[in-house]
C-alpha cells in the first residue's frame, strides 16, 4: 500500500527493483515507469497489456461487471431529461454506438416522471445520477438498473441526519429494487468531513470512498462499484492507483471529468486509461467529451478504440509539453444544461485564448449551477453557464454575472490581466 502524502508517480524517481509488477512495466515501456511522457511513439508489443483484474463481480441486471468480465462501456444523456424524446433519442444513439449502459441525471420530481417515460421508451440498461437529491432513490428505483450517489453531496439534505444512515436508506432502495450501486466520489465535490480531515486532496477522496465502501459492505450489500474522478488524468491515476491497493476487490469505474473537446480531452482520458488499465485497475469506464448532443456516440467509440489501442499494445505519444501550458477543463454537458449555448461557449473560449497557449493558467467551463460553482474552484479563471447568464470566478471568487453575448470579452480582460501579473 502507499503511504499518505506519496507523490504523483509521473513526477517521483522510483526504485523499480523494489516491485515486481512494475519491473514488468518496466520492460513493456524502457523508461521510467508511471511517467507519462516515456510513453512517447511507443508500440508495445507484449500481449497480456489489460492483465487479469482482482475486483469481484457484480451484476447490473443480466450485464456482469468486474472480475473476469469484458470491461464495461457506458456513457451519459446530455439532453435534458424532461425532454423526453431528446432524452430518448439521446439514450437510443448512445445505445447503439456501443454503450453497455446509458446514465442521466435526475433532479427533481419532474425528472423522475420524464425518467418514467423514458424508461418505458427503451430497453438500453439505465443507471441514475442521484446529485445532490439522494431522497429521490426511491421513486427513481423502479425505472433504472442502477443508482449512483456522491458521497460529497450527501450532506445538502437532512442535514442532521448522520451519513450511515443515509447510505443505509440508498442501500435499503438498491436491494428492494434489485439495482446495483455506484459510489461516485468527486474531486469537485468532496464531502466537506473529508476536506477538513485530509489536508491532501488525494487522501480526502480516496478515504470518502473507503469509508463508504466499508458503510455499504456492513449492511452486507455486494454489488456496488467505486469511481474517483478528477479533471487532471494525473490525479486519476494515483488516486485510483491508491483506492485500489487498498480495496482491490472493489469494481472501479473509470473517467478522467471535464477532460473536455477532442482532441485534449481523449489524450487525457487515454493516459489515465493506459496507465490504470494496464495495470490491471478498471472494470466500467466513461469517456466525456464536451461535444454537441447528436455526436454523444463519440464518447463510446473512443472509449472502444482506447480499449482495444492499450488490449494490443497501441500506447500512444503524449506531447511533451502537453501539460505545460494552458489548460482547459470543460464539462461533457449533461440533462442539468440550462443554455445549450453552453457547447458553443466552451469551442468560443479554446478559440479566444489560443493567444495564451503558453501560459500555466487553467480555465474551466462548466454546463450548470449544480455543480459548476464548485468545480471551477480550482481554476485560475472558472466560467459556469446558467439559464440566461454566465458566471464568471477567479479561483473561488465571484467576478460577476454576465450575458452570454458579455462573456467572452470580460473573460478576456481577466486573462490578459492574469498574464500581465505572471511577467
Ligand atoms: Fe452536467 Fe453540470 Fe456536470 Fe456539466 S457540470 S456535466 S452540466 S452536472
């Protein structure tokens, strides 16, 4: 197991001598292992790249996952969920691009009786988004084949309530219903008990999602899976590296968030997929990619193709200066869209900061008002979109609201400023 506090495998020296899994890594990719950018223009060529997983195996329905089971594809509506037949449409061309599993996200009752409808409308296996209304579980059961909650959005609600309790009622629901269930910690939503105990982020969502898993495993319910998402692909790998040290037998659903449009967000979803899988870790896995509803299908035949590049060797180059300089974090939109203007801003906002390419800055565009104010936390310059009106942060402070016709000049008068302060 590693210890708190170990730095990111990317950017330590490693004695590979001292682990014999990584001395087989080491012959596969002649370069220090964990480093990304040894990966450059490599071509494997040893058969076994996806070794045997140790998760168990959990059931979704007739769809096993875990253990020696295919891995598991599956992505997400982006259409809102009361508009049925988008949403319909939506889950039928993810379904046939390839998806094992289609999610949406639910929240509020008005979503539960478009959910109901569109349950009815499909055969394609359906897993929910509980967000931040775990009490909704109950009236989405009957119409979905699994839940997922987020440990760090189970504090909105009853606040007094403790979480065991909490998490009792979501297991209580997914074993009366038959579902399986997903413990999605986020590293944009952290429970606030895990950011105050661990001052290192990393040890803050790989602990909420232990504790949760030995929550659930104390009520005796087995079929649950784990993912621990964050937008930087490095951080996914060493907090998916860490939980499953501790917790091999734990199915693990993997996804780097917000990786944002093609081609950057399938680069950084691909070195947290070749590093994680390769290594035996990944049972489900997601591809997010902010594009347009009608190109949704994308997320799933680039996760196929990434599936098979790393089963036959195919590791990919990754620019050396692929972290160095601006970095732009956009959410894949889902149902909680408010403005589908929302996709176009994000391709805006690449387009006019081409200009600060060099620069180390993170800009973060986010769909919605559920969880954009916390994902852009972290950004030097966050921007979530509402109905009507963008919102503009810089790191956690609010600069204001601004129309979607406002938006991309004032971004732009915060970021030369930001540049004028680097020097
Ligand atoms: Fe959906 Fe909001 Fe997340 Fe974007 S930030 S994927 S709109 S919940």
């Amino acid at each position: 197991m590693k210890e708190e506090g170990t730095p990111l495998p990317f950017l330590e020296d490693r004695d590979e001598d001292d682990d014999p899994a990584r001395r087989s890594d080491a012959r596969r990719h002649p370069a220090r292992p964990g480093d990304v950018r040894y990966l450059v223009g490599l071509e494997a060529n040893l058969d076994a790249m996806i070794p045997p997983r140790k998760s168990r195996t959990i059931r979704i329905r007739q769809l096993k996952l875990g253990g020696d089971a295919p891995i598991v594809v599956q992505s997400m509506a982006a259409t809102r969920t009361q508009d049925i037949a988008a949403t319909v449409r939506q889950v039928e061309l993810i379904q046939a691009a390839g998806a094992d599993l289609v999610r949406i996200a639910v929240d509020s009752k008005a979503d539960v009786a478009a959910l109901a409808e569109v349950r009815r409308r499909t055969k394609a296996l359906l897993s929910v988004d509980l967000q931040e209304n775990y009490r909704l579980a109950e009236l989405v059961a009957p119409h979905v084949d699994k839940l997922r909650y987020n440990p760090g959005h189970l504090h909105h609600h009853e606040k007094e309530k403790p979480v065991a309790e909490k998490v009792a009622y979501l297991v209580g629901v997914a074993r009366e219903h038959g579902l399986a269930l997903r413990i999605g910690v986020n590293a944009g939503s952290v429970a606030p008990e895990y950011a105050e105990r661990f001052p290192e982020h990393l040890d803050a969502l790989v602990h909420s999602a232990a504790d949760h898993c030995a929550m659930v495993d104390a009520l005796g319910f087995a079929d649950y899976c784990v993912s621990i998402k964050d937008s930087d692909p490095r951080l996914v790998v060493e907090a998916n590296l860490r939980f499953a040290a501790l917790r091999p037998d734990v199915p693990l659903h993997l996804g780097v968030t917000e990786a944002g449009m093609p081609p950057d967000g399938v680069i950084k979803t691909r070195i947290a997929f070749e590093q994680l899988l390769s290594r035996g870790i990944g049972d489900t896995l997601r591809v997010s990619l902010t594009v347009p509803f009608d190109d949704k299908g994308m997320e799933i035949t680039v996760a196929r193709q990434l599936l098979a590049d790393i089963e036959a060797g195919r590791f990919r180059s990754v620019p050396p200066s692929f972290f160095d300089g601006l970095n732009i974090i956009a959410c894949p939109s889902c149902s909680r869209v408010e403005n589908e203007k929302f996709i176009e801003l994000a391709q805006d906002v690449k387009e006019l900061t081409r200009y600060a390419a060099e620069h180390k800055l993170t800009i973060a565009v986010m769909g919605c008002r559920v969880n954009g104010p916390g994902e852009t936390d972290d950004a030097d310059l966050g921007l979530w979109c509402g109905p009507t009106h963008v919102n503009l942060k810089k790191k956690d402070a609010e600069l204001g609201a601004f129309r979607y016709d406002e938006i991309l000049p004032r971004l732009k008068q915060e970021l030369d400023a930001l540049i004028a302060a680097l020097g």
